[in-house]
C-alpha cells in the first residue's frame, strides 16, 4: 500500500471554501475509486488555514487511477484559487494500514 501525504495552507479568506471543496473532494474519492481506502482531512485548530489529507492506496495502479480521474481534474481546477500553499509526499506504507473500507 501507498500514502499520499499533502499539506496545504489555504487563502486567509478561502478557509471555508477550501474545507467544503477538500471534504468533498475526499467523499467523492472514497466513493469513486476502489483502490482508495482511506483519506482523511484534518485541520490545524492553531491555525485553521493549515490542512492535511492523509490518504491510503492499495497500489501505484489505484494512484494513477486517482490522478487521472475526471474528479481529480474538477478539483485541481478549483484548489488553486483557494490555496496558498501545497507540500505534497507519496511514501510507501510501513506499518499499520487498516484500511476503513
């Protein structure tokens, strides 16, 4: 398995957005992707314009699915305008992995 570990900061004044678009943009991999078994969204309570998604990939197969889904796309159009920031890591999974699905 696969994690995608990616840090954003938003727009000061595109928290909300950011959130709403972030959230929905994990639903709708969980529900359209086979290969995603988990992705989490957390946001920093000392500073709410810093968010994280952690996310978990049965192999580089279900990435590439991930990458090229017409979601994917939708979002990438719309988290530019809301983003300031964005530190992306892929690491393998050493340990743990319980999938939620």
């Amino acid at each position: 398995m696969l994690a995608i570990i990616v840090h954003f900061e938003s727009k000061p004044d595109q928290i909300e957005a950011f959130k709403k678009e972030i959230i929905a943009h994990a639903t709708r991999c969980l529900e359209r992707e086979p290969g995603c078994l988990q992705f989490d969204v957390v946001q920093d309570p000392k500073n709410p314009a810093h968010f994280a998604v952690y996310e978990i990939y049965k192999d580089q197969a279900a990435i590439d699915a991930h990458r090229s889904s017409p979601h994917m796309a939708e979002t990438g159009k719309v988290l530019p305008d809301l983003t300031a920031k964005r530190e992306l890591h892929l690491l393998d999974l050493v340990a743990g992995g319980k999938p939620k699905r």
